[in-house]
C-alpha cells in the first residue's frame, strides 16, 4: 500500500480549510494546511468580519440623528478614521490567533506559503514537496475587475478596509451585495456616495420587491444612483479620479471601488497537471460529496462556485472531513440557505423569491407589509420595513421569506429553522407574535394577493 506524508492536504485556511482540517485532525487524520496569505482567509481579513464592523462603524452616523428625537442633546462629532481602522486591524490579528490556536490545538500541521499541486499525490510548497492520500482545495475566489481603460486606478474590496483616510467622494462599481454594503458603509461615515450598475436594479437574484425597495431606501439618503449604466473609461488626474459613464455623464471622485464580482481562485494551482477539471468560469467541478474528477483530491468553498457564502463553505469542510475521516458520508444541502445583506436597511432572505415561487408551484399566496419602525415615530428618520411572505397555495407551505429592515438578517435566521421545517402559513398564524417588535409582523399577516 501506497504511504503518504499526510492523510490531508488542505490547500487554504480560509473558512472551508480550516473547518475541513480541524475536524479531519480531530478524526484522527493526519492533517496539513497551507495557507500563502491570512488565516482564515477573506471571512475573517478581507470580508464578512471587517466589513461588519465598518457597518457598525458607520450606522453610528444616522443613530446620532436619530437620537435628537429622543431628547439627546449631542455636541459636534467626529470620526477618527484612523482609529476605527486600527481597532478593527487589532481585532482582526486577534482572530488569526484564534485561527491557528484551533489550527494546532486539533493536531494539524500549518504551512504558510503558496501551495500548488505537482500531481495527483503531491503538493509542493517553500520549495518542498509533501504528499498526501487527499488533497483538499479550499483556495476561495478574488475579485474580477472588468477591462474599461483606467480600471488600475480603481480599488476592490481588499483594499478598501486599509484605506490611509475616509474619502471624501467614493464611486461604487457593481449592484451585488458588497457593492451596495460598501454605499452604506462609506455614507454613513460621512463620504459622498455614487453607484453604478449596469443592471436596472441592485441586487440581481433577490426578490424584486427587496431590490425595488433598497434603491429607494439608498436613494433616499442621498446615495447618488446611476443604474442601467457602465464605466468606460476613468481618468487620474490632479483633483482625484475621473469616471466617464456611458451615460455621457462624469463622476469625480477620491475612489473608485470595483464590486463587480469574485471568480474562484484556482489559477496556477497546476490543477490541470493533477487532471482536474474545471468549469469555464475556473470553477473546480466537484460531485455532491465535493469530490473532484480526480477521486482523492476535493474541493469546497467559493473555488467550487456553488454558494459563496462563509457558513456554505463551513458546511462542505465539514462534509468532506465526515466523509473522508468519520466513516460518515455527508452532503451539503443546498436548499433554503438564508442570507442577509448588511445593506443600510438591512436585507434578509430565506427561500424562493415571488418569481422562483411562481415558476415552480404555479400558484402561489403572497402577503405583504410596510411600515415604519416604532423607533423612527420618534427619530424622524424616513426609512420603512417591508416583510414579505411566499406561500405555495397547494400546500400551504411558507416557501419565502424576506425583509428589508433593521436587523432583518437577525429575523430571518430563525424563519429559515421554520422554513427547513416546511412550516406551513397555518403554523406562522399559529405562532403568538413578541410584542412590540418588527419580526411580529411576520405572524400576523392576514390578507394576500
Ligand atoms: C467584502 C466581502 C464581504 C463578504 N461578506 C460575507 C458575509 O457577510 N457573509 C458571508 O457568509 N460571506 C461573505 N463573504 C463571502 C465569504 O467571505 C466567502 O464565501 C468565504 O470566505 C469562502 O470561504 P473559502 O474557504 O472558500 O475561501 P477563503 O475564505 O477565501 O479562503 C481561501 C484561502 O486560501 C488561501 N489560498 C489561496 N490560494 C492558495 C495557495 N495556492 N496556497 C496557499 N493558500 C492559498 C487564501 O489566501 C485564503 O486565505 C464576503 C466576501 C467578501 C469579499
């Protein structure tokens, strides 16, 4: 029989290799990770953690207002940007601490350096070469920014959690997620904001009713839209940047961010050299246990393409280390994976939108509600919440589930338990509502459309 240095190579300590590798040395297996970058990878560095905390960060700006219609009296504010970035940082370097405790504390080896593979049953890395009976790639994605001429003058989301100063004028490139989390993020800290999309509404794949009502609620804080609308062309010059659109127009500003997307980050990893196969987008093709064409090398998290999300890749480390290490063959399911976007109001969602619905179940019960939150009878603030329920009227069953407004990912994390349960229009009825709060409304709805 064939003996290897390590029964597991895992190739990336972000969200999906760390797990893997955890729970395979836990089992048992004799584990190695490499890891050329951050630990735990863009979640923790470059991505859902920093990018949270600059969301706190920058709802303070509107919770000051907001609290004049209390009663409170405040003096003049200010924020000290450099702070706010240096604490975020501390917390940040504490995380990777975190990272590499469990990393060794599980038993399993770490490398640091860029790993690639040299065949099916090796993996080279600093100049050695190591074998094991798997592999594992968890290497993630990286952003994509389009071709326009000036392009190399604009940031992406990596680099803008280490920006020296807050820009006084930011422009967005994208309609996804983080392009309108970082609209929010810059505006609430003060920055004039413009966006542009190509598309004709942000958030492409959300329920339409959430896209509609996000442009207006960004709109209405002043967050200059240009949807419908491409770069192609920007130009440094001594006064900042500037961006030509194609609607003719010009936007002047500090910095330019690309949010138009991330590919899976498999480039030069001499995958084709093991016989991997990958898709046209770059993406590692993987069967359901995330095995790849190649039967002892695996794959899972954002370089699969499936869902990229940081619990999604969570998932199918675990899976894969059960499968591989546990005697516990195990699949991801992929149904009903909620998700927020800690957009300025937040966003949450859980299940199929009002069209999936549509298409897959023919006819379908929607229920419907806007109102303003209790908290800005007093604040003033012009922001409304809107829930929105999908129901397959064959069976009953509560099939969608989304909001705009805040703390909506907080709301929907429970209903997607609810969801996962099949439960039924019937049950939420049945379901006494805490009062007062705005996740109530999502029991006492009664007329549909
Ligand atoms: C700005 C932003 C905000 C986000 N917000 C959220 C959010 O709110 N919620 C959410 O669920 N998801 C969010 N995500 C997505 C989430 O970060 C990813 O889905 C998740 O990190 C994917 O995990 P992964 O293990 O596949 O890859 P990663 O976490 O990216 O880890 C891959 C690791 O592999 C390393 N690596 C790559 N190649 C090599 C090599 N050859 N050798 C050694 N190491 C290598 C990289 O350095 C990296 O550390 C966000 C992403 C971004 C960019």
């Amino acid at each position: 029989m064939a003996t290897y240095d390590f029964d597991l190579f895992t190739i990336g300590a972000g969200s999906g290799g760390v797990r893997a590798s955890r729970m395979a040395a836990t089992f048992g297996a004799k584990t190695v990770v490499a890891e050329e970058r951050y630990l735990g990878g863009t979640c923790v560095n470059v991505g859902c953690i920093p990018k949270k905390l600059l969301v706190y960060a920058s709802e303070f700006g509107e919770g000051f207002s907001d609290a004049a219609g209390f009663g409170w009296n405040l003096g003049p504010r200010q924020l000290d940007w450099k702070t706010l970035i240096a604490n975020k940082d501390r917390e940040i370097h504490r995380l990777n601490g975190v990272y590499r405790r469990l990393l060794t504390e599980a038993g399993a080896t770490i490398l640091e350096g860029r790993a690639t593979l040299v065949d099916a049953h090796t993996v080279s890395i600093n100049g050695r070469q190591y074998t094991a009976k798997y592999i594992l790639v968890a290497t993630g994605s990286w952003p994509v920014v389009p071709e326009v001429p000036g392009s190399n003058h604009a940031i992406t989301s990596n680099e803008a959690f280490f920006l020296e100063q807050r820009p006084e004028r930011v422009m967005l490139v994208g309609g996804g997620y983080i392009a309108v989390e970082f609209a929010g993020i810059f505006h609430g800290m003060g920055s004039h904001v413009t966006l542009v999309h190509r598309g004709a509404k942000l958030l492409r794949g959300f329920d339409e009713d959430l896209r509609e009502t996000l442009g207006n609620e960004m709109s209405k804080r002043g967050i200059d839209l240009h949807l419908s609308c491409n770069v192609t062309r920007i130009e440094k010059a001594a006064g900042g940047l500037h961006a030509h659109l194609d609607s003719g127009e010009t936007v002047n500003a500090d910095i330019i961010m690309y949010a138009t997307g991330r590919a899976p980050h498999t480039h030069g990893l001499g995958l084709e050299k093991a016989g991997v196969r990958m898709d046209d987008q770059g993406a590692i093709v993987v069967d359901p246990y995330s095995q790849s064409s190649v039967a002892h090398i695996y794959a899972i998290g954002d370089c699969t393409n499936r869902i990229m999300l940081t619990p999604v890749a969570i998932a199918e480390g675990r899976a894969v280390a059960e499968t591989l290490f546990n005697h516990r063959p195990m699949r991801v399911d992929y149904s009903g994976v909620p998700s927020a976007v800690f957009s300025q109001p937040n966003l949450g969602t859980v299940g199929l939108t009002e069209g999936e619905a549509r298409e897959r179940f023919g006819e379908v019960a929607i229920y419907k509600s806007t109102f303003r939150p209790l908290k800005h009878t007093l604040s003033g603030r012009d922001e409304m919440t809107f829930m929105k329920l999908v129901i397959d009227k064959n069976t009953d069953r509560v099939v969608g589930c989304h909001m705009i407004g805040a703390d909506a990912g907080e709301i929907i994390q429970g209903l997607a338990v609810a969801l996962k349960c099949n439960a039924t229009k019937a049950q939420f009825d049945a379901t006494i509502g805490i009062h007062p709060t705005a996740a109530e409304e999502f029991v006492t709805m009664r007329s549909s459309s």
